[in-house]
C-alpha cells in the first residue's frame, strides 16, 4: 500500500482478495464473454451504456454472492434470456478457488465454489469482502433513513458475530407486535399479549443499538482520516439519531398514540444517521460531489475496519466514482486506491489525466472488451 491515510500499521499477515477471470453468460448486457482481470487496479473505460457497470456487478457477484446494484437478484438475468451465470477463478484467504453464481429458471440462485454447492450467499461470500460504490447508493445520502441504517447494519452484521441474529429477531418481535397494535387499532387499551413483545424489543433494540454504537465508535477514526485526506482536510463525522433512545420509556409514552395508528413508533427500525461536515447535514448542505465523497470516505473507511476486525482486506468495486469531483479529488482517490492491497476495480467513461501508476486499462464498447494497457513506475 502506499503511504496515505490507511497506510500505517497494516498487518503483513494481512489477505488480499481479487478477480482473476471472469465468465459471462446472459448477465444484464453481455450474451458471452470471458475477461482475464489483471491484479492491482484495473479500470475499465468507454462509453455510457457500454456495459461497463453490468461487469463490476458480475465480479460483486462472484465475490459476495449477490449484486450490490439490486435485491432482486433476478434482474441480472439478460432481458430475454432464462438464467444467468457468472463464473470465475477467485482469490482470498482460501486461496484460488472456482466460483459459479447463477440465476435459474423461476429466480433461483445457485451458487458453487470449487464444484461443491453453497447454501447462501454468506457461506459463499465469506473470505471474499467487497467495499463497494455504486452511484445508487447516493440515496442513501438523500433517500429515506431505513437506507442510512442499512449502512450501518450491514457493516456490523460483517464485523459482529451476534449482530445479524440480533438484527433478525429485532425484525421478528417488531412484526409480531405491530400484528397486535393493527388488530386493536382504534381501542384504548393495549392488545393482550403485547408485553412480551415489548420486553424482547427492548431487550433485542438494545442490541442492535449497542451494535451500531461498536462500529460507529470503530468508524470513526478511521472515516474522518478517509474524507480528510480525498476532500483536502474537510473533516466527516456520521452523528446518530434516536428515535426514542430509552425505549422501555418511549414505548410507554407512545402507548396511545401506537394503538391509534396500529404500528411501533419507537425503536431502532425508526433511527437514523446524519452525515456532518462541519456541522453541517450533508443530505441538506452538501452538494453532489461533496455526498460522493462522503460514501466514498464511508466505503474505504468499512474496508479498513472490516480489515482490522477480520484480517482480509475487502476488494473496491468503483463505479463511475469519479464523476462530479473535482481535479484535486480525483487525483487524490485515484492515489488513495493505487497501492491498495486488494483488487480495484473502476468504471469511468473516460480515463484520467495522468493515469495513476501501476495501473491497468481495458476499453469497453460495442459488446468487446479491449486488450489490457498497463502504467508501470
């Protein structure tokens, strides 16, 4: 790694994970294709609608087990076409493996690592983190919280063993007790049975709480060196809101106003997170290339946390990460993910003025992918 935020104290047991070959068949634009990926940082440039973002999905993929871009896995299926399949040869703390993700015929997904069936996209993910940037995930800046806490609660589900089950049967008990309050929506007193509810969403919202206060205590650090050293110094900070931090409490006082409605109104289903240069809220203040830079920050600052909790080093996906930043912004991302220890891979339409050094380039247009031209020192 080069010498910048991040660059002290990295382990050297430290393992890198990459894509080394990728094979297409019917996934979004591409009928065919097979694409060696060289190591280090790649970037693929060309022009819009080239599919340039479909293969950056398909290598998110064969890595986690599941596109960053949708939820509806089904959608990489190319229009007209019945199943998709990515396959590839993989590297991380296992080692090369062969990997096959696929979608099947009624929106199965079928997912193998060296020829043996997985049973989930965790299981098949796991060894292989992926930060990743997408340009949809700028609503998670300007979209509704649920995005805001989805950031932090996929990032501790990674890094906390107990955080996903936690998380789980939050979701569980919330459901189970809304059920209650739409049954005695409009009376005036609580349904029968509630109390257990409330007693497991206070116990339950108390952990996924103190889940999110360990990554962000965690983050932080680590996030406010990150949008220094791309937005110049600006420094960041992700400031938590509660929707009713003494839940037990909250839930008494919101008794009436819950049986009115039919629904829980209190609880970590309802917070929110704000991200703050300066004081200021950038989902309000900041201007679309400051909020890139900020997700950007966030994106490398969940590597190095996902690093330090797991010692591998996650691969960065980019897509299109360098549009509305200014000069000196690119310039100091492009350096930031030059030296990084793990695969990068980054879509632009067109390529930088300079190229970084140690870097490889591949056109993309007209359904081909071009040869690889490399910058060496």
């Amino acid at each position: 790694m080069t010498e910048g935020a991040g660059g002290a104290g990295r382990s050297p047991l430290a393992v890198a994970v990459g894509v080394g070959a990728l094979e297409l068949r019917d996934v979004r634009s591409w009928p065919r294709l097979e694409l060696e990926i060289p190591p280090g940082l790649a970037l693929l440039h060309g022009p819009n609608g080239a599919g340039k973002t479909n293969l950056l999905e398909a290598a998110c993929c064969l890595l986690t087990g599941s596109s960053a871009r949708t939820t509806r896995q089904a959608r990489v299926v190319r229009e007209g076409a019945g199943v998709a399949v990515v396959r590839g040869r993989v590297g991380g703390p296992s080692g090369i493996e062969q990997r096959s993700w696929g979608i099947e015929p009624g929106g199965r997904r079928s997912l193998r690592r060296d020829g043996e069936e997985v049973a989930s996209a965790t299981a098949f993910g796991a060894g292989t983190p992926v930060a990743a940037f997408f340009p949809e995930r700028l609503l998670t800046m300007r979209g509704a919280p649920a995005r805001r806490r989805a950031l932090v609660d996929r990032l501790a589900a990674r890094v906390i063993p107990a955080a996903a089950a936690a998380q789980r049967r939050y979701v569980e008990a919330l459901t189970q007790r809304n059920a209650l309050l739409r049954g005695a929506r409009g009376s005036m007193r609580a349904p029968h049975g509630i109390e257990p509810w409330n007693e497991q969403l206070v116990e339950l919202g108390g952990t996924v709480r103190a889940a999110r206060a360990e990554v962000l205590s965690g983050l932080a650090p680590l996030l406010g060196e990150e949008h220094a050293g791309l937005a110049g110094g600006d420094l960041l900070e992700v400031v938590p809101d509660e929707r009713g931090a003494d839940l037990a409490r909250a839930l008494e006082e919101q008794a009436a106003a819950e049986l009115r409605r039919g629904t829980t109104l209190a609880g970590p289903h309802l917070d929110d997170l704000s991200f703050r240069r300066e004081g200021s809220d950038l989902r309000h203040a900041g201007s679309t290339g400051q909020q890139r830079t900020a997700l950007l920050a966030w994106m490398l600052a969940e590597a190095r946390l996902v690093e330090e909790r797991t010692g591998t080093v996650p691969a960065l996906l980019l897509d299109d990460p360098l549009a509305e930043l200014d000069d000196g912004r690119v310039e100091r991302l492009l350096a930031r993910v030059a030296g990084w220890p793990s695969q990068v891979i980054v879509t632009t339409p067109a390529l930088p003025e300079p190229m970084p050094v140690d870097s490889a380039s591949a056109l993309v247009a007209q359904g081909t992918v071009g040869a690889w031209t490399s910058l060496t020192a």
